[in-house]
C-alpha cells in the first residue's frame, strides 16, 4: 500500500503524491514542500500547541522514512496584535522581547524530540515579500484601501474573479454576516469579513511600525503565512499543516491571499494537501487557566514528567481525533515506556557487538502498514508492544541470538526514526547506593549470601533494583 493521508482540501483520504514528482535533491529523493503555521511568539507555548508541533514533526519524519526529503518550514509570528500589546507592557523592544519566546519555544521543541524545521522565517524578516504580495493583489483590484491607510482583502471581489472562498471549511453565505470588515487577526467564526492586510499605523503600536506603500503601519497574520511559505516553497507546494483551529479563517485566509494574487502556473493550487491536528482537552475540559488545567511543557517537567513521556502521550493518539490529555495518561506513558526500554536493554545486552546485516521485517513491515493508513499510530504502537511481548517471549524462552537480537533492535532503530524516542535517560545512581551495590559483591564473593540478600533489601527499599548480568551487577531504578 501508498502512504494515504486525509486532505482536509477534498475532504478524503488520498493517495499522497508529490506535486512536483520530478524535484530531486542531490541524494535523489523526491523533495516535499511542508509548511506548519508555528507559534506566535510572546508566551511560553501551551500542551495544546504543542501536539501540533509534534504533529508536524511525525509528518515530516515519516515522510522522510517513507524516502522524501522533506523541505520544512514553520514560521515564527513575531508581529501580531497580542505581541503589540506584550511589547507595550513589558517596554522592551519588538526584536527583543520575541528573541526570548523564540528561544524558549526552540527549547521546548528540543525536549519534545521534535526535529527543527529546515527553516524558521520570522515574518519581521519578510516584510518586503509581505509589500509585494499585497500589491498584486491590490493591482488586481481583491484588494483596497481605507482612509485611514490599512489595506484590507474584499471577499466579494477575490469571488468575483471565479476563484472561491471556502475551499477548507463549508461556509454557509446566507447565514454569515457578509460584507463586514475586521481588524482584528482573529476574528469570530461566524462572520465572513473582509480582513485587514495592512494595518495603518496607531499610537498604541509604539514604535512597531514599517513604510509601505500605503503608509506606515504593520501587516496582518494572515498575508505573512501566505508570503513566507510561497517565499520559501514555491507559490505551489504539497503540504499545509496547522492545528484544526487554524482552518478557518486562517487557513482559508491564506488560500484567497496567495491564489487571489495570481502567481501560480494555471490550474495549480497555492497547497496541494492540507492536514489539521484536532484539538487537545486537558483532563476531559478546554484547557484555561481558571480551570487549573492549562499546561506548558516547563509546568509538566516541574511535575516530574519527562519530555520524552509528553512527546509519547501526544503520539499515542490518531492526530484527527480530539485526544484527552491527562496526568493519569502521562503516568501511564512512562509505565509503557519502562516496558519499552526493558525490552530493548534485554536485547542489547544479548546482542552486544553483533551488528545486524538488515533489520528485521515483521515490525518494520507492521509498522508501515499503519502508519501508510493516514498515520493511524494508535495501531502503529500497537505494533510495536506486540513485538515487545514476543522479543520477551524469546528471551524468556533462551531463544534469542544476539545476531536475531542486533536484527530486532535495528527494525526498532528504523521505527523509531519516526517516533523520536529518545533512549531512556540512565539514572545515575548515588555514592551512598554505588556503595551497597559494592558491599553487595564483596559478600557474595564472601559467600556471606544473607548478607547479599540483606543488601538487597535494603536497596530496594531505597528505590533501587539491583540485577546481576553477565558483565557484572546493574543498578535500575525502581
Ligand atoms: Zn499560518
């Protein structure tokens, strides 16, 4: 079987083809136009904004397991209404106060595992780009300005030229207030509403300001997705991701801009294949801070979660199902994950310097049959405890070689590829514990074997396990 995704565009799930299926890199791969509509940069990100970023990074790595070389993109908002009013609070300057939440974002993104886009545009750096794409479409007469020197987008004119509004999202006409015009970045659901471009330059901006051809003032979010990823990819590329909350207006936004200014090759669309993440309750509610279930990923580590059980719990679920994200779930992440680890310490233990000649197939090949199934992980996973449960069964039985064992934890290298599971974190054991470890040798040498099992305990009850293998006692923690 194909790789098949869901494309929110036509509402089914397709076979997924490369627009440009003879765009090859240096190695040969086909190359694949991703982009993933990032963060807008003046808070720490949320649990909810993450599951998208990590959405995207299983796109993006299972496509490149899949053989693509994939071009991804994420942006960086680093002007937008909320940060405005953040720079205006805080009194720092504009490149200043977005550097830090840029740098915070990264780093959360690296405790995720998520591998770094290829490239982070900020839209402060796109300006230009963002100018030009508003005067095509002002030339072709989509878009207009008001008195007070903003630019806005006219829904009736970009429909007015054949092209269509409501691609990504049915939007009912008749019952939306048509014909109002919005400011605002985000705006409400139900009004289809000329919106704002560029944005004429107030007083509250502060010093948040650039010439345009139209006066000073700043752009919209919309028009800066749309200008860097077609600054970047093309003004046709293969893949759109962002969360479902993006779809509209967002997204829809995004399509009227970059197809109302014309500057694709006919019959081509600004984005081939679009792809939403459903949205993240937090113990069965809408995250909001009232409610005390709204996370970052810093306030789940301070817990004593892990980023690799966060990443694990977010890749536990199918990405177009509403997942419900719990403490209770992240515990038993890290229940599965010991299970995992287990497994795989067991096998290269067994499988010491033995390289394997070629993965073994049966977990490769199950895990591409779900994942093929528009990134069903839910039944990847599944696949991979099942595989857990027979390498088990094998070393519980002596049945594993260490030529079979390097095989095994080779398909699980390849797998994992994709899943981004970083190894587990050995714990270092302290002095005092190193010690009883050692006191715990000395008397089984002494063949003082109560002794030995006395130390034991008592490193049990200190939390410690102590297993003897082949080369010698390991400490694991309990
Ligand atoms: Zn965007």
């Amino acid at each position: 079987m194909a790789l098949q995704l869901y494309n929110t565009l036509t509402r089914s799930i397709v076979p997924f083809e490369p627009l440009f299926p003879d765009h090859r890199d240096a190695d040969g791969k086909q190359v694949v136009g991703l982009y993933c509509c990032g963060p807008t940069v003046y808070d720490y990100g949320h649990i909810g904004n993450f599951r998208t970023f990590v959405f995207a990074d299983l796109v993006r790595r299972y496509l490149e397991f899949r053989g693509y070389s994939v071009q991804h993109v994420m942006n960086i908002t680093d002007v937008e209404d909320k940060i405005i009013r953040k720079v205006r609070e805080t009194g720092l300057p504009l490149l200043e106060f977005t550097a830090k939440y840029t740098d915070l974002f990264l780093q959360d993104l690296d405790s995720l595992s998520c591998l770094r886009p290829k490239e982070l545009p900020r839209a402060t750096n796109y300006i230009g780009q963002i100018i030009a794409l508003i005067e095509k479409l002002v030339a072709r007469g989509i878009a207009y300005k008001t008195s007070d020197g903003s630019v806005y987008f006219s829904i009736e004119k970009y429909q007015g030229c054949g092209c269509k509004y409501g691609q990504l999202v049915n939007l009912n006409f008749e019952a939306m207030r048509v014909g109002e015009r919005v400011a605002n970045d985000e705006y409400d659901k139900e009004s289809l509403a000329d919106f704002a471009l560029w944005k004429a330059r107030v007083p509250e901006d502060g010093p948040v300001f650039w010439p345009s051809p139209w006066g000073e003032g700043r752009p919209g979010w919309h028009i800066e997705c749309s200008a860097m990823s077609m600054a970047i990819l093309g003004p046709s590329f293969d893949l759109h991701l962002g969360g479902e909350d993006l779809a509209f207006p967002h997204h829809e936004d995004e399509i009227a801009q970059s197809e109302g200014a014309g500057v694709q090759v006919p019959g081509r669309p600004f984005v081939k294949h679009w792809m939403h993440g459903a949205h993240l309750l937090v113990e069965g509610k809408k995250m909001s801070k009232s409610l005390g279930n709204f996370f970052t990923v810093r306030d789940l580590v301070a817990k004593g979660y892990t980023g690799r059980e966060v990443r694990f719990l977010l890749l536990s679920a199918a990405y177009r199902e509403t997942f419900n994200f719990t403490l209770a779930g992240l515990d038993g992440a890290r229940t599965a994950l010991a299970r995992l680890d287990e497994c795989i310490g067991k096998l290269q233990e067994i499988a010491g310097s033995t390289q394997a000649t070629a993965p073994a197939a049966g977990l490769v090949d199950r895990f591409t049959q779900a994942m093929d199934d528009d990134l069903n992980v839910s039944s990847a996973w599944a696949a991979v405890f099942e595989w857990v449960r027979e390498q088990n069964r094998l070393l519980a039985a002596g049945q594993m070689t260490p030529a079979l064992a390097a095989a095994e934890l080779a398909a699980w290298k390849h797998v994992n590829t994709v899943f981004g599971i970083s190894a587990a974190a050995a714990p270092e054991a302290p002095a005092e514990i190193v010690a009883l470890a050692e006191a715990r040798v000395a008397a089984k040498k002494a063949k003082d074997f109560a002794r030995a099992d006395a130390i034991r305990n008592e490193l049990k009850a200190l939390g410690w396990a102590v297993e003897d293998t082949a080369k010698g006692p390991k400490l694991k923690r309990l």
